[in-house]
C-alpha cells in the first residue's frame, strides 16, 4: 500500500510500512524512511508506483483548464478527489485526483486552501478577476525585460535603461523590469553588467561614467544654486592699520585668509591672521546657511570645483585684493628674537587687502635661498617685502619645529605635491575627459606652503583654546596619539591632536570653503563681542545636539568629497599616462599584497598601483615598471617589474608614511547588481 502526503508544502508518496494510531512509517523511493501524521496522508492507492505516478500527475495537471475547473467546483469547501470527479469523470484514477490536486494547489488566485490539507474552496469571483489582471501584466512586464535584455545583448540600450543606468548600478531597485532586463541580458551574453552597457551604448565614455555617478551619488538634484542675494555686513568694523596679503593657488575664488605683519626691527612683532568673515553677515537657519549645511564643503577636483556657496555670496565675503575687506583677526605677538609668543587677541574689522600672491607664480622666486640672503636676485615685482617674507618664514619654520618636539618625530615632506592642470579655456564647466593635462609638482613645505600652512595652524589652535576657556563648544578635530590605527575625530571638546603636535585644533580658517569653519566662526564672533559672557550669547551652546548633527553630516560628506578628488585624480594620472605614451615607469615598492603582488608608488606621478615580479626584494626598493593598458573605467592600471634599479631599503619614516598612506589605487568599480539574481525572482 502507497500513501500521498504533503510535508512542508510539498507533496511526496512512498510505501508504508507499518501503522499507529495518528501517523504511519513511509518509506520513500531513495530508502529513506520518514514518520507521517494521518492529518498530512492525502491518498491511498496500490498503484501506480509512487514515482511514476508523480511523474504522469504533473503532466496532466497541466492539461486542467482552471477556468473550467473554477466552474465544475462547487461553491462550498470541497476535495480534491471531488474536483476530479467533476472534472474528468466519476470515476477518476488515482493520477487524476493527484493532479487535481497538484493544479489546484498551484492556483491560489482560483482557489484558496480550505481548514484541512487536501480541502480547497473556490476564490470570490472579483478576487479571481483582479489576480488574472495581475498575471497579464506580470506576462506583459516579463515581455517587457526579454525585448530590452535582446536590445541589450545585440548593442542597443532602451531608453528606459538609459535613464536609469545609475540607479541600476548602484542604487537598485531589484523589482524593476529594468534592472531584471540588465541581469537577464548579462547572463544570457555572459558579459559583466559595465561592459554590456558599455558596449550597447549607454556610457558615453569612461569620464563621464564617473561623473555622472558622482553626481547621482552626492548631486542627485544637480550642482546649481538658487538666486540668492548675500547680506551685507551692518556691524561697524574699525579699519585695521595694516596692509594684508593673501597666498593661494591662480584658481583659487573663496580667499578665506590673508596675512599681515606690524613692529618688524622693534624687537616685538605683531602677526596678524586675517580671516573671510561671513559669520558676520550670515545667521544660522538662514537661507544661504541652510545651502552651506547641505554642501558642508566645497568640493575639489582637477579643472573644476563645486563651491559650497553661491560665487555671489563667496565674492561678497573673499579677501579679495584691493578692498577693505570685513575679517575675524587674530593678532599674535612675539619676541623678535626668541619667537615666544607674548600675548593674542582676536578683533573684527576691515582689512586692508594688499595683493592676492599666487603660488603658482611665485614659488621658483620665493625660495628658501632668496629669502634666507644667498640669493640676492631683485624681484622687485614681488608686492610684499622680503623682510616680511623673510620673517614669516623664519617663524614657520620654527612653529614646525615646536610642533614637532610634541608629535614626537619630524613630519614627513620626503614626496611633492602634485598640480594638475586641464587645457581649457574656462573651469567654469565641468570637463569633458578629453582635455590634455598637465600634471606639475611643488615640494611640500616649499616656503609660501609652509608660512601660509603654519599660521593657520598657529590660529586654529590659538582659538580652539580661547573657545575651551571662555567655555564655549566649537568643532574640533583631535588624534590621541601616533600610533598605528589611531585615526583623526571630530569631537566638540578641545582634545590634543597628535598627528600636528598642539592642545586643541579647531577648524576655523576656511568659513567660504568649510561648514565646520563658518560653525566655528560664529563661537569666536561671540568670543570677541562677548569676552567671559560669550557662552551665553553663542549660536551653539554646549551639548546641543545640532553640533553633533553637524559632525556626522561633514564627516560623512568630508570623506565622500575627498574620495572624489582622489578618483578624479586617479583619472586624469591615467589619462596623463595614455596622452604621453608613457609604457614604463620608475617606481618604489610599498606594501607586498600577498601572491606575488606588490603595490608601489611611481616616481614622478601620483600614481600608486599593483605589479608582479617584485618576488625577494624589500620594502623600498625601486623598480622599472612595464605597463599594461590603462582601464580607465576600473581607474585601474598594472604593470610587470623589468628590472631592479636599487635595493636600499626605505628610510623609517618612509616606511610608516607608507603604511599610514590612504591614497591606495582605486580598484574595479562596484556595482551594487546581483547577478544571481533570477529576473523572475522578484514581484514586479
């Protein structure tokens, strides 16, 4: 005697071999022998065998028409073997009661279960229509995603795809007939889900592709900004009785610091740091702060950048040549020969600016030898005395010294800068990818570098610590110690920051460019107009919790903004590399990757990627690299070690810069499809 029974929602028969009260021991077609409760036993028959009736039941479940069987069933709760019945005949075999069974358990837009397995009753009539509308559809969509996946694999993107690529790669809703039609057609090509769209025309080039997903990942509503009209300054600022300087790159707009210098050759020098003060004008919850607070920063890439303010509003506040310019200053005095400072104060007014000087233009001038005496050359349009340069370049020099008995250990200046630069004839628009670029170094802590990078540090952290002792909260940015693994944080109390070697570090020097600067501004705006009062009278009072809303927002888009920049920059280094048919490369080996791989540094790029054939030689050791070709969608390029230029091996420092370094190659692109994913899986 076999048994039909259902267990866990499939239906199985097997041999049974012995009885109890409530279940029965079956033995199925593989030996197994499993334990059945009466309540599942759906049938007992003698034959035919249990495989091959299955195996005939499903073939002819196929041939129950359901709209014929909705109206052979009866209205009330019925069997199976009753639908059978009416259906074939009166007396109906075995295999066509199970395949009644099998057609109506599979039909559950016709007929819902009924209170005990084997028991069914029919659907209303409108619940029956709404799902076959339902399955027409689904028959339609699925159509749908076949005729787009063929488009696909023949070279042709619908527009449908087309105009959500982006959402597709990275973002996907994986019920929509698009995205099923991009998995359907990539594994039926067997091509990755990139090349396919790539090959079918939905990318235009590969720097678009990266542009585009940026924009789709952090511009989603486009880079544009409202009309809106900056505020003028209405406090009544006295005139400051020096004449600034600015120093910043040619493209450089949102000049947010100048430099000014009084009582040189008397023994006591006042340096003044000057400060763009939009704080003066701008309120928190206003319009053009609620711009700053969603861009948080501006955003740097080669050839173009996306400002965190409207150009009207920046051009309103920027130190800009030529004007008195509103400033937040703060004036540090030190002995002339000791350099200790002696005291510091911190006013709003208008500054005098100058000249913007220009790095650019100025640095193979303004030398370390021009400016210490052994070289006597005249630069005579150099607009700022070269005792004043002078000056501020002794006293950077040793603000970086004493900083660096703090931190522990020299900083590291062993690798240049890079400068790229896109022949174009405006930045004002994005680029299209096909520009030449130039890509030119500058050493870091060259002297106008260092003078500029000191004295703001000298301010950040002078107010940092004037904010903590008048007790009011700012944003501020703290490294506990130097040890590996120990990361910089964003925190609202006045920690040490080891990694510069001072108490306290406060962003406060970029307020145009910087979220967290304007923030800050605004603390010491109240500072200066308020002195031992100003907790009170201060935007953010201590603990609010909009100080932490906006440490998570700019850390979050801080780190997104700068992977940009690396990626772009990774993208113009390798189209630098096709434009000058460069094929070999010297390099330095940086970190072993495991499996013959090694990662290295190019020598005159910044360029870091991954080559084989560096087996048995230490960290440091420089290279000549064989290219392979660039793959400017991966923003990816490998190479082959050709020979072994030397074998000395790195200095310490350049060992633990290396290990520190966050500037690793950018490898393949991810996209967030699965391609395990069946198109039918999932519910249109």
């Amino acid at each position: 005697m076999y048994v039909l029974f259902e267990d866990a929602g499939k239906f199985m028969a097997g041999r049974i071999m012995s009885e109890a009260d409530a279940s029965a021991q079956v033995e199925l077609d593989s030996g197994k022998r499993v334990k059945v409760k009466s309540a599942h036993m759906l049938l007992r028959f003698d034959k035919p065998a249990p495989a091959a009736l299955l195996s005939d039941a499903a073939a002819l479940s196929q041939s129950i028409e359901l709209e014929l069987a909705y109206e052979c069933a009866p209205d009330e709760e019925f069997g199976f073997g009753d639908l059978a019945k009416d259906y074939f005949s009166a007396n109906a075999s075995t295999t066509e009661q199970v395949a009644a069974l099998l057609r109506l358990h599979e039909a559950p837009h016709y007929f819902r279960r009924g209170g005990a397995k084997g028991r069914f009753k029919k659907a209303p009539a409108e619940i029956v229509q709404q799902a076959l509308l339902a399955i027409e559809k689904k028959k339609q969509v699925q159509a749908q995603i076949e005729a787009w996946s063929a488009d696909l694999v023949a070279g042709t993107c619908p527009e449908p795809i087309r105009e959500q690529l982006y959402k597709i790669l990275f973002r996907p809703d994986k019920n929509t007939a698009e995205y099923k039609a991009v998995v359907e057609a990539s594994k039926s090509s067997q091509t990755a889900p990139l090349d396919l769209l790539q090959n079918a025309g939905a990318i235009a080039s590969p720097w678009d592709f990266h542009w585009q997903r940026f924009l789709f990942d952090l511009f989603p509503k486009g880079t544009g900004f409202p009309p809106l009209q900056a505020p003028a300054i209405t406090d009544d600022l006295p005139l400051a009785p020096v004449q600034a300087f600015s120093i910043d790159d040619s493209h450089t707009t949102e000049i947010d610091d100048a430099l000014s210098l009084q009582g040189l050759g008397t023994g006591m020098v006042t340096v003044g740091i000057h400060i763009a003060a939009p704080g003066l004008a701008l309120s928190p919850g206003g319009a053009i702060d609620q711009l700053g607070r969603a861009r948080l920063s501006t955003v740097y890439m080669p050839g173009y950048k996306i400002t965190m303010l409207p150009d009207s509003v920046v051009q309103a506040y920027t130190l800009i040549e030529g004007r008195d310019c509103p400033a937040v200053s703060l004036y540090v005095t030190f002995s002339e020969d000791t350099l200790e400072v002696q005291s510091a104060e911190t006013r709003l007014e208008r500054v005098p600016i100058l000249v913007n000087l220009r790095h650019d233009q100025l640095d193979d001038r303004i030398t370390r030898e021009w400016l210490e005496g052994e070289d006597q050359s005249d630069h005579a349009d150099v607009p700022v005395s070269r005792d004043t340069l002078a000056f501020y370049w002794r006293l950077a020099q040793t603000l970086k010294a004493r900083r660096e008995v703090v931190r522990g250990k020299p900083e590291n200046f062993n690798r240049p800068d890079y400068s790229f630069k896109l022949e174009r004839e405006s930045n004002d628009t994005p680029p299209t990818g096909d520009e030449t670029v130039v890509i030119g170094t500058r050493k870091r802590g060259a002297p106008l570098d260092l003078m500029v990078a000191e004295a703001m540090i000298l301010a950040n952290s002078t107010w940092g610590q004037w904010m903590a002792q008048l007790g009011v909260p700012g944003i501020y940015r703290s490294q506990a110690s130097l040890a590996p693994g120990v990361k910089v944080r964003m925190g609202t109390k006045a920690l040490p920051h080891a990694g510069i070697g001072v108490p306290s570090y406060a962003w406060s020097t970029s307020p145009l460019r910087r979220y967290t600067d304007l923030v800050n501004q605004w603390q010491i705006i109240a500072c200066a107009k308020h002195g031992a009062t100003a907790a009170l009278a201060a935007p953010f009072k201590p603990k609010d919790a909009e100080l932490f809303s906006i440490i998570s927002g700019f850390d979050a888009a801080y780190s997104a903004y700068n992977g940009v920049q690396s990626s772009m920059e990774r993208y113009w280094t390798l189209r630098h590399v096709q434009q000058q048919g460069i094929e070999e490369l010297d390099a330095s080996l940086v970190k072993e990757m495991g499996g013959g791989t090694w990662l290295v540094r190019a020598d005159t790029l910044p360029l870091m990627f991954s080559v084989m054939g560096a087996q048995n030689l230490p960290r440091g050791a420089r290279v000549r690299v064989k290219l392979a070709d660039v793959d400017l969608m991966a923003l990816d390029v490998r190479g082959t070690v050709i020979a072994h230029l030397d074998a000395e091996q790195a200095s310490e420092a350049e060992t633990d810069e290396a290990e520190d370094d966050d500037s690793l190659p950018a490898g393949p692109v991810t996209i967030a499809m699965d391609l395990n994913d069946s198109p039918s899986d999932h519910a249109t």
